[in-house]
C-alpha cells in the first residue's frame, strides 16, 4: 500500500515562504498525477495546485504567480514552493494522488500552514 507523507509546514511571516513536500513510498508520481489541496477552518478543502503524469500544471487564481508546483520522479517526491505567503494561505496542506479522471484517490495526512500577519 502506497503511502503519502507531507512535510514542510509550519509558522511563517506574511511575504514569506516555505516549502512543502510530498513523499511517496512507491514509485506512483511518474504514472499519475499530484495534487496540493488546502483546508482553512471553515472552509471545504480547495485544489491548489495540479500536476500531471505528463507535466501539465494548473493553479487556482489565488496562488498563481507565488506558488511553484514541482515533481521530483526519482525522488518519488512533489513540492509546493510557496512564495509571498499571505495569512489567508493559512490552512492544512493535503497532497493526493489522482486518477485519469483527476479525482483523488490517495491522501496524505496533511501539514499544517500559518502565515501571520
């Protein structure tokens, strides 16, 4: 059973960045695709970032232009680099995997995230 494991979260300023990463304990990044999705209190967990079996990436708007999806294959590891952070960034971090269909099909445990202001 192939497991996902999160790490990198923790406490950072506004304008600041950190780096989360995704590791895998098999070899199922290079066959399908990854996703970073968020969950603030409150609110229902959201996709941030996307990243394909063959590279394509997406972000949601709020991101774009401060996040930085990557996926290292032989590392069986994805990152989130996470640049110019905002307090309302502040949430637990998922990474799944997904199917061809992009829906999720494995999770990870989450890292938590807070930006102060």
């Amino acid at each position: 059973q192939v497991q996902l494991v999160e790490s990198g979260g923790g406490l950072a300023q506004a304008g600041g960045s950190l780096r989360l990463s995704c590791a895998a304990s098999g070899s199922i990044f290079s066959v399908n695709g990854v996703g970073w999705h968020r969950q603030a209190p409150g609110k229902q967990r959201e996709l941030v970032a996307r990243i394909t079996s063959i590279g394509g990436i997406v972000y949601v708007d709020s991101v774009k232009g401060r996040f930085i999806i990557s996926r290292d294959n032989a590392k069986n590891t994805v990152y989130l680099q996470m640049n110019s952070l905002k307090p309302e960034d502040t949430a637990v971090y998922y990474c799944a995997v997904e199917n061809r269909f992009l829906v999720p099909t494995l999770w990870g445990q989450g890292t938590q995230v807070t930006v102060s202001s």
